[in-house]
C-alpha cells in the first residue's frame, strides 16, 4: 500500500466529502438541492482528476440502497432513499463529462477487469499477513467495532451495510483499505 503524491489522493479527499456530505443529508442537516449543488462541481472535478470518481455514484447508489432497506425495515416514509439513487444516477452522468465522454466507463471496467493487471499487481490483492497488508484491514475491523460498541446507539440498517461493504472493499483489495 502506497500514499505517495498520485491522483488518487485526490479520491481520497472527494470521497470524504461526498461521505460526509451525503451523511448530513440523511441526518436532516442538509437539504438534497445543497448536497447535489456541493457534489456537481466535485465530480465534474473528480471524473478529469482520477479513475477513482466511479467511487462516488456507487457510494451514493449502495447508501440509497441500504436506507431504501431501512425504510422498509422501520416502516419509515421517507423518499430520501429515492433521492439518493438519482442523485447516484445524476452524478454518472457528471462522470462523463471528461475528454473522453461516457466511454471512461468501458475503460474502467475494461481496466478492473483485466485479469493481467489485477493479479501482476498488489494494490488489486487481497489484504495478506506475508506482505503485511492485512493489519491495516485488521485495524480497520477493530476500529469499527470499537466505535460501533463505544456509540452504544442502535445503528440503522443502512449503518451496518455501509461498512460491510467498506470493509469487504478492503479486504478485496489493498487498494481500497484507505477507501474503507
């Protein structure tokens, strides 16, 4: 695992803020017309900057999932899953405006595919204890736990989907423990 000065710092960083935006909208503390007018600009941003900006419509589809299940679950009548799921779409569409239009997205799934490249290199490993890239998983593991137990809240469903889905990206690849 590496951090050196790459374009992947900045997903590092527009994924925080799209995290973070996207959870003061499902707290009540930011209306949807904020949050899309916050992302907009930084995805267009994302999508010329690194591969990495697919990260964002996935986050905003799977969170719109997970609280879509939430809803039902509680009985809950709130359209914010709905929300979520457009605005996932919308931003794949901000995706696409590139040099490269809406075909970036053959490229990165042509790329993460490519058998050659994810096995010949670590980043797409799997997290393992010989090259010591699973303690970082491993703390991963036990930083959630423990703040989970130390909240002594009841987390939501879409809480608990939320990070086992952080936490299989980082067990599937190396790449993805920051992300996670």
């Amino acid at each position: 695992m590496h951090l050196t000065t790459r374009p992947h710092l900045f997903t590092l960083l527009f994924l925080t803020l799209t995290w973070s935006w996207t959870l003061a909208f499902l707290a009540g503390r930011m209306h949807l017309k904020a949050l899309a007018i916050r992302l907009s600009p930084l995805l267009l941003l994302w999508g010329n900057l690194h591969g990495g900006f697919i990260i964002a419509p996935l986050l905003l589809l799977w969170t719109g999932g997970a609280a879509y299940i939430n809803n039902r679950l509680t009985k809950d009548t709130s359209q914010k899953a709905a929300l979520l799921v457009g605005l996932g779409l919308f931003s794949m569409l901000l995706g696409g405006v590139n040099p490269y239009g809406f075909s970036i997205y053959s490229h990165l799934f042509a790329f993460l595919s490519n058998p050659f490249i994810t096995e010949n290199t670590s980043d797409f490993q799997g997290a393992t204890l010989a090259e010591g890239t699973l303690l970082p998983w491993v703390l991963l593991i036990a930083w959630n736990l423990t703040a989970g137990f130390l909240s002594r809240k009841k987390m939501r469903a879409w809480e608990v989907l939320t990070i086992i889905g952080a936490l299989l990206g980082g067990w599937m690849s190396v790449r993805n423990i920051p992300i996670a």
